[in-house]
C-alpha cells in the first residue's frame, strides 16, 4: 500500500482527537473524524454519553500550564477553569480551526480490523442512529480518551446501600441526608469527599495508600507555574520540593492520613488543600482500607466498623478500546506497549493517542504527541530519511519514557512518563521530521 494521498479514521473529538485533527488538517493529511457525542469536547462535556465530569469539576493544572501553546486559554478564565469553561475552550478550538467538517457525530465506532496483512489498511464500522456502515481507511487514529471506563472494586459481603463509581457522581445534592464514604483518594475522590462532606450527614475516606498533597496555591501563584522555573536535576529537586511542601501542607499523617511508602513524583500527587483543611476541622475522618461489608457496616482493615448510606468508589479508570482486539494493540499487562506511547512496533497504520500521562503535560504535550504522528505519517508517504529513522527505532526494542523514575506497579501508573524525558524526545523528533521536510 503505497499510495501517496492516504485517508486515516480518527476516532475521537476530545482534547487529544481535536489536536490530532488540527494536525492532519495544517499537514494536507485526509482524514474522517467519528465522536458518539454530537459536538466536540469528549469528556469535558458533562452531557457527552462517556463524560464522567461532575458539576463542581475543575482543572487540576492553572490554565497557563494546561492550554495549547498557539491557542491561549481566554484572560477572564479562571486560573484553575471549571468543565464548563474547558467546553467553551475546545469548542472554540474546533471553531478556530474549522475542524468539525471533518467528523460525523452522534456516531459510534463499533469495529476495527485489519484488511488482509500488514500495510493493507484497516475496516471500520459504526453506527449513527440506527444506520450501521463501514469503510476501508489506510490507518487508524485512536484517540477516545483514557478516562471512561470505571476501575470497579470488589467487596467481600453485601453492601445494603447504595455503590457508585464516581463516573456516575454529577451533582452534590445527591449525598443528601447521607452518610457517606469514599473509597480512594486520588484527585477525583478528594474533590468529591470536599462535595459531600458539605451535603451528606457525614463524610469519611478509605485510603488503601498514603498520598502527597500538593496545594493550588504557593506564594499566590498556580503552584505548577514555579515548578519549572528552575531546571534541577531529580536527585535535587525531590528533597527541595519535600521541604516546600512541608511548609505550605504540612504533615497530612497528624490529620490519620497514611503516610506514603514511596518517594515524591512515584505517583500522581494529589492537587488539594481542601480536603487537608476539612481534615485539620475533624469535617472528615480518614480510614483504611475496607476489610468487608455487611449490610450498612462496613469493615476496615484496622479493626474498626461504621455504618454508612453510600459507598462512592473514587478507584480510577481503565484503558478500554471496545472496538478494536487486544492483541492488534500490542497489549502488555495493563496498557498496550507502544514507542512514546503512541507507536506500534510493527504495523504503521495504527495509532493511540493521548494514551500517555505526567505531572504537567497538558494539551501541549498532547498536541506534540499528535504534531509527530502527523508529521511521520507525511514522512512516510513522502519516503524521507527522517521517518524511516523513526520506524526503524520503534521497531528495535524499548522503554516507556520514564526517566528512570520508579512508577508505582498500578494499573493507571502504567502509561504514565516522565514529562522531561518524553518531550524531548518527541520534539526531538518533530524537528527531525521537520527538517526531513523542507
């Protein structure tokens, strides 16, 4: 298949699916877009059918650090924007650069499968309304977000309340007159446990782990914003960031939570300072992991027993591609193993984007992702050096970019990189391309 102008399916208009479009678009790239919900935005919609956005959701990362880089986020948003104002922010971006032409909406993927051997391109089919159809692309972009599909646990017993993940928490009125536990303390669950300390009768968290707290605000400035001003090396910067911490956090062990067990940036830390002043006001109890559950009782691992109406599952999302065969992915243990976490080894008509993590990516880094996708698929079809250097490295054996850095064994830390390390290597290579080009 060695056709100059090729055709790809992109399947997603989210962040990530609108940088990759954008991409393909400004590179004279043919594509056709398809997104189940009827506009762009994917889970920054609240309305989109996969959105697991609540009411009170709100950036994690200052808009400064967050936003593309050629698309500032507007000067009245917030520095930390609420879901409603990403909305905005993406559908703005999808009006800037004329991209909604390109998708059918409303439409669901509901296959993909390789014609024939390698490099003979891919069959895919969807349904929009009850109107089911297919067609054969050249490749496949694969960027339906990473956030969807809700990591349940399983308890020992039978729970007599109510269990929900929070994929399915929307609205903080639905903790009223209820007394309440969270299990898990990730960003999503301290933001929530905030929720219903305010509107349920009582509030308590199960943490399996000890977490970092990391607060919003340091010295009235986005905290993310001072982290890079100073380039230091990892063996420096972690006890200089420890010391930090401890002046504007504290020690969170003195409120009961666990202290944790593995070293700063091992993990995603968590961006709160709410949950830690609710803590230091006995607003919430902190406890541990659940033992077993019995009618309204629950069982913790310390011995100790409450009784509780509701049980939210702040436990996370896992990697789920419906659509398409495990196996077509190059899946290893929790996360397909692709080079920059975008490129399968062997096949070069296939692609997953925005499947890739870090302490202050944003939607640049995303958008690099997709620039160097982009620009190898026009490499490839134009036969330069460049991008043969490329497939031959993806093909030789690699790493995850991590930096050395020792990520906890979970299944969510499996994509995750080191931001350092993994942008310089893709913008290393889209100047390569780049130069391969002119």
């Amino acid at each position: 298949m060695n056709k100059k102008n090729k055709k790809y399916a992109l399947i997603g208009a989210g962040p990530m699916g609108l940088a990759m479009a954008k991409i393909l678009s400004e590179l004279g790239i043919e594509f056709q877009g398809f997104e189940l919900h009827t506009d762009v935005g994917g889970l920054w919609d609240i309305e989109a059918p996969k959105s697991t956005m609540y009411e009170t959701a709100h950036l994690i990362s200052s808009k400064k650090m967050t936003e593309f880089s050629d698309f500032p986020m507007p000067e009245e948003a917030a520095e930390y924007p609420s879901h409603r104002e990403m909305k905005s922010y993406f559908q703005a971006f999808a009006d800037h650069y004329k991209l909604r032409d390109n998708y059918l909406f409303g439409t669901e993927v509901t296959r993909v499968e390789p014609v024939g051997k390698n490099g003979d391109g891919w069959r895919v089919g969807w349904q929009t309304g009850g109107t089911a159809a297919d067609a054969v692309f050249d490749g496949v972009l694969i960027a339906n977000g990473t956030l969807s599909e809700p990591n349940n646990p399983e308890f020992s017993g039978d729970f007599a309340g109510e269990i929900i993940h929070s994929c399915s928490y929307r609205y903080p009125e639905q903790f009223k007159d209820k007394r309440v536990l969270i299990v898990g303390a990730g960003n999503s669950g301290c933001d929530i446990a905030v929720d219903a300390i305010h509107h349920g009768k009582s509030c308590d968290l199960s943490m399996r782990r000890g977490y970092y707290f990391v607060p919003k605000y340091v010295f009235g400035k986005p905290a993310d914003t001072l982290g890079g001003m100073i380039k230091l090396p990892m063996w420096l910067k972690r006890p200089i960031d420890q010391l930090i911490l401890s002046w504007f956090v504290g020690n969170p062990q003195k409120y009961g939570f666990p202290k944790p067990t593995y070293k700063l940036y091992e993990s995603h830390p968590i961006v709160n300072s709410l949950v830690l002043y609710h803590a230091g006001h006995g607003d919430i109890n902190i406890r541990p992991d659940i033992e077993r559950v019995e009618g309204k009782s629950v069982f913790f691992k310390d011995g100790s027993v409450s009784d509780y109406d509701m049980i939210l599952t702040a436990t996370g999302y896992k990697l789920h591609y419906p659509f398409i065969e495990k196996k077509y992915l190059n899946w290893k243990n929790d996360a397909p193993h692709l080079y920059l976490n975008c490129f399968h080894p062997v096949r070069d008509d296939l692609f997953v984007l925005g499947m890739v993590e870090a302490s202050g990516l944003g939607w640049q880094g995303r958008h690099e992702q997709a620039e160097m996708v982009g620009r190898y698929l026009k490499g490839l079809q134009e036969g330069t050096a460049a991008a043969n250097a490329l497939k031959e490295k993806k093909s030789s054996g690699f790493e995850r970019a991590t930096g050395g850095m020792a990520y906890l064994d979970l299944p969510r830390m499996a994509y995750y990189v080191d931001k350092a390390t993994y942008r310089n290597a893709v913008t290393g290579w889209i100047e390569t391309l780049k130069g391969a080009a002119s």
